[in-house]
C-alpha cells in the first residue's frame, strides 16, 4: 500500500437549488468560504450575492468554458450546477477531463427528485429526460397512453411549443404539469391541458411533468418496428427481417454499430433506441439516401446518429471501432476483407444477402469463419382472385459470427 498521500482535489462541484444558499451543506458552504475563484452560470451567480470571492461567468456555448476551468487547475475552484450535477447536469462534462483525486461534488435534490415530490410520481419507474439541450422528439419513444415522463425544459417559452409538439404528434389530450423554480422563493406547479399549455406565460426554469394521452402513434418497445416508422424509398430492411438482423446483431449497452448500406437508417436508429448509450454510424454511398436517413434520425429522436455519405472502405477511415457491423447492401469479397480486418476481436458481423451470386460469397465466409448461416423465407396472405393465397418475398441469407 502506498504512503504517497491522496491529492487534494483543486475543484469542488457545488450542486445548487433554487433558494440558492438556504439550502447549501456545510460542505459546500466551506467549499464557497475558502475558494479562490467561483465560476458559474450567470443565473447561479445571482443565486449566491454575498460572493467576496473573483467569480467568473460561464460562457455560452457550454463547452467554451471546459477549457477556462481547466486552465484553473492548482487554485481552489468552486464550479456551481444545477440540482443534483450528475443527472442531467454539467458534472460528467466536466469531470471526464479530470482524474478522481482532482474533483469532489456536493449535490442537492435534483429537479425530477423535486418534480416527483410535488407530482407523487414514481421516480424508478418515470422516464426522466433532459430536454433544455435536446429536440423533443426524444420523447417519441416513450409516448404512450398513461405513461407519465419528466423532462427539463431550456426556458419558460418551450412549454407552449412542447404543449404544441404534441398536439402534432396526436397526443393534443395529454395533462401537462409546469414545474417552476423549484425549491425556490417563487416555486409554482400549474396543471394545464394542452391548449392553455399553449399560451405560454410561464418563466425560467422550468420542468416539465407529463401525462400522455391521445391517439398519436406510439412506437412499439422491441426490434422490428413499422416500416412507415421511417421514410424511405423502398430500400429498406422490411420489419420482420428488421428484427432478425437486430437480434443477431445483439446490442449491448455503449456499443457503437457500423450500419453499411443504410437505406433509410432503420437499422442504426433501432440500434440506437436500444439503450440511451449506444451509438451508430450509417455509411450510405448515395447522398439522397444519406440526407434521408438524417432527416429520419433528427424526427425520431437519435439526431445523434452518424452518417457519413460516401463509399466503402474510404468511408470506414474517421470511424470509431465496431462492436458490430450489419452490411446490408453492397456485399462483396472486397466489401468482407475490408470490414473483416477492421473488426476486433469480440465483434460482430451480420451481413444479409438476396442474390445467388452473394449467397455463394456468403456461404464460402462462413464455411471460413463459421458463425450461423441462416436462410429467411417470408410469405404474406393476398388476394387470389375472390380468395387468398400466399406470396412470397425473395429468399434472405443471413450470416452472423463474432470474430
């Protein structure tokens, strides 16, 4: 056991609520009294007025002043959050930059932790989402009738266009519940149906509590979701093999997915829906469909997805290392060697064939490396005349293995 004593974190982050120093710890109020420089939101700020100390206003864009508090590195430092800073706060952007014994925080009840007190919702069991920095068709996936959702909001005047976004989506019968300042002198909880919702008139910072109601479509929870989920020109893997080649490719949380041939995207952003973690990059060598599977991204929440337009194996060049790759169109020798030499170990490759000729170059891998060869055969009832009668769907070949 080493007798080198632990280093003294230079950086305090000091979570803060609504009534400002009224509901600070001891720890934190020791961290204020002895810090050299305080650096925070200008809102946060204003919380604290008794500051003595230099304070330094944190810029927008956020980012900007990752590098400004790093640079303060070997003073005594008090960073102010808001709530509780790691969820859905700045703690995580910025302790990711520092090694343990730099930092230390002191939290205080977060906003949901708040919101579910006042609302008597279940926070184990509510869908929490921070949507002051987020679109919200994040929401899309947990929209369902008597599903109840928390979410932040980036100010006052995203209530109206929020009651609004919904009202599109065919959930105009949902009960909203505004949360403002919470924690604070001036704390109000307003319930509200969706067209008062839309007038508007309520200030920063707001939460938001949600119970959904409406007719608007909700996205089923497992692999294989409705084709008209997703725009698409035709190329796209069709629902039931959706969810084949999604269960093959067997996502596990914080994977990163290579999706080559995205078509429409489907694939990389039910790779995505997976799990809040996961992360995808759609490679798709013609631009419209490239521009199409970022539209489809951007409108069903996961505007994260990376698509990069261009051909393979140039394209494959800025990407992150694979935990899976699905190759669903272009499928060639040249197309495995390439995608084979860049898979570690561990990682898995799912690749889906209709023609003979990629049939064989499927078979001919597999008899190689092993793994499952897998043929899919679909019929779907039609009209025959005044009957009914089967029609099938052109023969799928699946290979999956895990190199």
């Amino acid at each position: 056991m080493s007798d080198t004593p632990l280093q003294k974190p230079w950086l305090t982050i000091v979570g803060l609520g609504e009534d400002g120093p009224d509901g600070l710890s001891a720890a934190s109020r020791q961290a204020l009294e002895s810090a050299e420089i305080v650096m925070g939101a200008a809102r946060h700020l204003e919380l604290l007025p008794d500051l003595t100390v230099q304070t330094i206003t944190w810029p927008v864009p956020f980012a900007d002043g990752i590098p400004q508090l790093l640079a303060l590195s070997g003073k005594r430092v008090v960073a102010l959050a808001s709530g509780d800073p790691f969820w859905f706060g700045a703690g995580a952007s910025i302790t990711k930059h520092l090694t343990s014994g730099e930092w230390v925080a002191h939290p205080v009840p977060s906003t949901f932790s708040l919101a579910a007190a006042r609302l008597g919702w279940p926070l184990q069991s509510t869908p929490c989402l921070g949507l002051h920095a987020a679109p919200f068709a994040r929401l899309l996936p947990h929209l369902h009738s008597d599903t109840k959702i928390l979410a932040t909001l980036r100010d006052g005047d995203a209530v109206a266009l929020l009651a609004r976004w919904l009202a599109d989506k065919g959930f105009g019968g949902s009960t909203l519940h505004v949360l403002e300042a919470l924690g604070g002198s001036r704390e109000s909880v307003t319930q509200v149906n969706i067209a008062e919702a839309m007038k508007g008139g309520f200030t920063h910072p707001v939460a938001i509590g949600i119970k959904v109601a409406g007719n608007g479509a909700s996205l089923p929870l497992t692999s294989g979701r409705p084709d008209n989920v997703f725009d698409n020109d035709g190329q796209i893997t069709k629902r039931p093999v959706r969810a084949l080649t999604l269960s093959a490719l067997a996502p596990r949380p914080g994977e990163h997915l290579w999706d080559i041939g995205g078509g429409s995207g489907s694939i990389g952003i039910e790779w995505l829906w997976a799990h809040p973690s996961m992360r995808a990059s759609s490679v798709e060598i013609n631009p419209e469909r490239a521009d199409r599977i970022r539209a489809n991204a951007a409108r069903l929440g996961v505007d994260h997805l990376n698509v990069v337009t261009g051909a393979a194996p140039d394209a494959f060049a800025d990407l992150d290392t694979p935990d899976a790759v699905f190759i669903g169109g272009g499928i060639s020798q040249e197309m495995l060697e390439n995608v084979w030499v860049r898979l570690p170990d561990g990682a898995r490759l799912v690749a889906n064939a209709v023609t003979l000729e990629t049939e064989v170059l499927l078979a001919n891998w597999h008899a190689d490396k092993g793994g499952d060869l897998m043929r899919i055969e679909i019929a779907q009832s039609k009209p025959l005349g005044n009957k009914r009668g089967w029609k099938s769907s052109y023969p799928i070949v699946q290979w999956s293995v895990t190199k």
